[in-house]
C-alpha cells in the first residue's frame, strides 16, 4: 500500500514519544505540557453536567450545527470585546472547534494548496507544524526574539511567493514562553497590514498571565483577515477538546465551516453545553486566578533554581506566563545528546528539534514547570545543572 | 484571497441547506437524518457523568492518548468478536475518532493523493463523498442494486489506475436503506480479495435490522486491508461524536493514529469514559431493542403508505433496518423540481442529486422516518403521492 505523500511528511510527535521514556515514577519530569488538574473545577463541572440535562434534555445529546451552540459563540464573542475594546465580535465570527488543534487544520486546509508560504515562529508549535504539514507547504522560518518577530526578516518572509498565511503565538509562546511588547506587535501589523495574507493569533495561554500587563492584539480588530483561536484547555479542560476560531473574514468562516462539515460535522454538543453552563455560573475569572497564582510560584522556583545552578553560558527565557521556559546551550552543543544525558540523571525535557520545520540538530530545549511542586523543580533544575 | 482547490471543490451540505427551509413547524418532514431521541439513554447517560467522574476525578479532564480510552477500544474489539467469531479484533486493533465522519477523513487524508482513485457506492453516503473529496480524488461509482454492488462494475472498477480504496455501507445504506445479500457480499470479497486496496465496510446502522437475518461482514476477519468503521451515534448519542476504526493493518492504524494527532490530537476523552461507564453498567443490548422496535413500527407505516397510495410506477426501496427509503421515480422526472412541488404541500425530502458524485439531475430521493408518528408518516406520503 502506497500511503499519501502527506501523511508521510508529517512528523509523528516527537514529544508524545519521548513522554513514553520519561515516565518512568522516578524521573522528574519538564518534559510533559499538561496543565495542572488544578486547572480543572471538577466539582462545577460535575453540577453543570447535571443542570445542563436537567435544563435541556434530549437536546444535548443530538446532532447539532456545524458553526457550535450559539450561546458559546456569543459568550466568546464577548469574552473578547470586553478584553479590549475595538474588537466588536458578533457569534457569527465564531466558529467552536475541537480544540484549537483542529482550527489550525482546518485554516490549512481550507487556504493551501501543495507548496503554498506558511510564515511561521522560529522556533514554532509543535502542533502547528503539524497540521500545516499534512498540506505539504514551504514553510518560511522567522526567528522569535525577546521582543517578538524579527521584523526584518518578517518583511521578508512576506515578499516569498504564494505566501497564504503567518501564524503566531503573541503570548507565552509555545515552547519559548516568550510574549511580544507592545511596540514590536505594532511593527508586526504595519508589515503585515496590506497584505494579502490570513494573519492568525493563536492565543491558548492569554489569560494565563503572572507578570506585567495584558497586551492587546496584533492585528485583532484591525484586519478582516485577522484570525484569533482560543480555547478553554488550559483554563477549564483539555479533555473536552473545546477551541474556537474567530474572524470577521466570513469567507474564509465559511469555507471553514465547509471543511468542518466534511471532517467531523460539529464538535462534541454534550461538551459544548457543559462548558457554557460553567462559564455562566460560576466564578470563572476567580478560577483563572487559582491557576496563574499556582503557575507563578512554579515559574519563579525554575527561575530561581535557575539562576542558582546553571552556568552563566546557558541562556534562558523570562516568561511572564504560560507554561515554559525555554533554554538556549552553548553554540554547537546538541540538546538530544544532553536529553541522553538529563536522562541518566533521572531528569527529562524536550529537545527543541521538534519546533523548528528545517534544524536537525540544535542547542535549545523546552522546560515546562507546571506539573511538579517547586522543591521538585529546583531538585531538578540541579540535576539539569550538572550535565550542562 | 485564494482558497486550496479541494475546499473549492468540496460541496457544503446540500441536506444542511434543505433542512432550513424544511424546518418550518407545519412541515412533514422526512428530509433529516437524525436519530429518534428515544435512542438517548438520557437518565443512564446523566447517571454515568455522575459514576465516571467520581471513579477517575482529574483523568477525565485531562489531555488523552490519540488512539483512545483503552477500555472503551477492548469493548469495541471484544463488542465486535462476540457478533462474528472469526474477527479475532484487540485493543490494538481500534483506534477511537470524532465520529465515524472523522474516520472517513483521517483514511482518505493517509491514503489519497490527488487524482487518486475511490471506489464508491451510487448512490453513496454524502458524508463520505465530501470527506473523500477533500483530497481531490478519481471517483469511481459503481451501481448499487438491490443486492448489493453491481460485481461486474465493481471488477471494472477495480482494474482503474490508483484505485486505493473501496468504500461500503453493506447493511441498510445511507441513503438508499439497502443491504447486501449473503451472496452478494461472497462476491465482492472474491473480487477485491487479491486487490492492493483498502476495503472500508462503514457500519453505523448495523444494529438496527428490524427484519431478517443478522449478516457477516464482507471482508473483516478475511483480509488485512479491511477497515471497519463504527459508531454510538444511532444507539447511544449522536452529539458526542464518538466513532471508531477497526483494521488488522497496524501500517495504516499508524498513519492514521499520526494524522488524528495533527487534527485534533484525541477525541474528547470525557465522553469516552462516559459511554464506557454507560454501555458497562446498563442494558445496552435491552435500549437498542427498543429503538429497533419504534423504527420498525415507523419503516411499516410509511412503507404501508407506499404501497396505499404511490402510484405504480413509483419504485422504492424495503429496509431490513435503518432509516431511510429511497425512492426511484419515472425516468426523466426531476427530483429538485417535485421538491419545489412537496414544499408547496408541506411534506419535504432530500433530492437524490448530493449522493452521486458525477450527475447534475436524477429521478431518486430519499425518505428518513425515525422522527414521526405513523399517522404523520401516513399524512405525510399522502400527500406526497399528490405531487407523484
């Protein structure tokens, strides 16, 4: 059997493979990108289980609308608008999708042919990477600075041909936990602004912030071809697989919802349901606040940690939220062999070749701290430490 | 902006399309497809919530493996080899998806390049047609009788350059309600068992005979190239959107397993565990009995209607199970015209037009009669046998 070219570009996820030999009880493991089951209000979510039967019946267990329950999308839509101000989401620029995973599918699949421009972070999501992939495009690397997109090289990119698309991720990048200023997002819209391109913010950590202050959107409420995703993964449940695509270009919603259609019909409506009975009765933000206070303590005992035992030759982000630090080795040291060694020492990461679309072989690696306590973390730190 | 070419050429829901001006409240409709909400175990379900989240807390919530809930792929596999003996399924053998809609596209998107050859029941189930054509395939339709394909066809079919795939509903197919004969499933087998092809055997209304004999399947159990596809939306719940894929070739398992990753990394693992907690504690054989039992009583009171009072040279189709009838009117008659003709008398149905892949006008339709009384079904193509 001669399989698609497609499937057989598309990485298997490294790091799903390496979680299977980090596993193991003793290891102390940065390696894993969960959110912390605090992150989960099961209790809540059990009672809004039970209320949104009991409230709808029959109904949340039907086939649904392809676009998602209308009283989510209208939560959502204001959600944002009340985030920042010239945004005037409506729920007909949003569409639910499971997870935001599968928005970054369908985006790609509804916009590029075989070899069309995707500009994309360098490094950049895993997961985007991914699903762009199954479409066989060229991807045009740009590298991610403290201060955002280089922008050089950003004005660049756009000048390739066939470009249809950038992707970012302005927030508590995955994997770097890096976040644009203020100045560097508005030089990013000025090169992006007359473009002929879908500029898409891909936002899954933005409410999880510990430090400094929200920044608004790059080009959100400035640009038809604006897209924003989102989702609840990380501040309610992954499980659920709950995200959201929004856009005031109903174009492209449509041809999205098309391709929705003919891949899974409607995301999970039982879910959908659930989630909205949660969010309108329960304290959500003070929920949210549990989740950056715990994440805050477990950043600063990296940082900390850190700065304590590593070399000064090792490099390593500040983030002000999220869920990674991202650390840079001397030029010309390869992370897998140090992932070798990390290992023997019964501690793990990931190693950054999986964010990059063209490096075999590079010096930097992903940390995530949010699922172990922060004498774990600093024991952890100190074994990292002995092998750098 | 550009949109990809197989966005372009993949049709949105002609049924979705139908069904808002079929909605209206003094409309007969037989246009839809859904499930009688009688098939939802609607307090079973709410007390499972209950049971699954007070056995696993956090799991439930959180991030799961791309293949599935491992107990709910053993129920599956073990489901499947108490029906047949020879099946001999594992765990290892499925792999769980967003509904069955999803297996139809992961298996096209590791399989199909473009121009890539499928082999399609005509008339064929829509959903499929639009997740096949994604991938901008080489449709090759081959007659459905009331037997099952037409074998000659099938064999002419199967000698096109890139066939990769052959796509089936063997028991009371969406939309015709037709199921293959023993002998004719013999048949086929014998023609494709030699093929380099994937054979695809979708099962989702295989429960739900009402008359007749339980039958085998074509190829599961025969040939490593089968793939078995599954689903709880007809017996269980449609809105949860949970399906499967059955196939002893692990190659293609993998590659699926890979491009579900990419898509949406796993389907929601709360409902998972709720539909394992569900169908392991409750009278699951006992529920569907009794959706058999109300759509006979409904397939007899429209066929009954039929009979009364289509003229004779109306053809329609007799279900063993299922949904729907299908409907052959006299050559040269249109579909769309008398569809325009019943709204004007209330009574509304799906044209036949979005189940071929290649014809423009067609003298086919469809009739779904899971979601009225007999009376109404009665009334119903009474008056649709005005317009006839």
């Amino acid at each position: 059997m001669q399989y698609s070219d497609s499937i057989l570009k598309t990485p298997s996820s490294f790091i799903r493979n390496i979680l299977k030999v980090t596993d193991a009880y003793d290891v102390i493991s940065f390696a894993g990108g969960l959110p912390n089951p605090i992150s989960f209000p099961i209790d809540e979510l059990k009672q809004s289980v039970n209320d949104a039967i009991d409230a709808n019946g029959a109904k949340v267990f039907q086939y649904s609308t392809t676009q998602g329950y209308l009283p989510l999308r209208q939560y959502i839509a204001d959600k944002l608008n009340n985030k920042q101000s010239n945004l005037n989401y409506t729920a007909e620029d949003v569409l639910i999708t499971t997870g935001s995973q599968q928005a970054l599918e369908l985006i790609s699949k509804v916009l590029l042919n075989k070899g069309d421009g995707v500009v994309i972070e360098e490094p950049g999501y895993l997961g985007a990477i991914q699903a762009f992939t199954l479409r066989e495009p060229s991807f045009y690397g740009v590298t991610l600075e403290t201060e955002g997109l280089n922008v050089e090289q950003f004005k660049d990119a756009l000048k390739q041909p066939n470009v249809k698309m950038v992707y970012t991720v302005p927030n508590f990048q995955n994997p770097t936990g890096l976040t644009y200023t203020k100045e560097r997002r508005e030089e990013v819209f000025e090169a992006v602004k007359d473009q002929d391109v879908i500029f898409i913010e891909d936002d899954p950590y933005g409410e999880l912030r510990f430090t400094g202050e929200h920044l608004p959107y790059i080009a959100a409420g400035k640009m038809t071809n604006s897209v924003v995703l989102g989702s609840f993964s990380k501040t309610v449940t992954p499980g659920m697989r709950l995200g959201y695509i929004l856009t005031k270009n109903h174009e492209l919603l449509n041809h999205v919802e098309t391709a929705k259609q003919a891949t899974d019909l409607h995301t999970n409506i039982f879910a959908q349901y659930i989630l909205h009975q949660y969010l309108t009765n329960n304290e959500y933000e003070a929920h949210v606040e549990k989740i950056i206070a715990l994440y805050k303590t477990q950043a600063d005992a990296m940082l900390a940690a850190m700065e304590k035992y590593f070399p000064p030759y090792v490099k390593y982000t500040k983030p002000e939220g999220g869920m990674f630090v991202w650390v840079t080795l001397p030029e010309g040291v390869n992370a897998l062999d140090k992932f070798t060694e990390a290992m023997e020492k019964k501690v793990a990461f990931v190693p950054g070749n999986p964010f990059y679309t063209d490096k075999e072989s590079v010096n930097t690696l992903r940390l995530n701290y949010t699922n172990a306590t922060p004498e774990t973390i600093e024991e952890g730190i100190k074994r990292l430490a002995e092998i750098l």
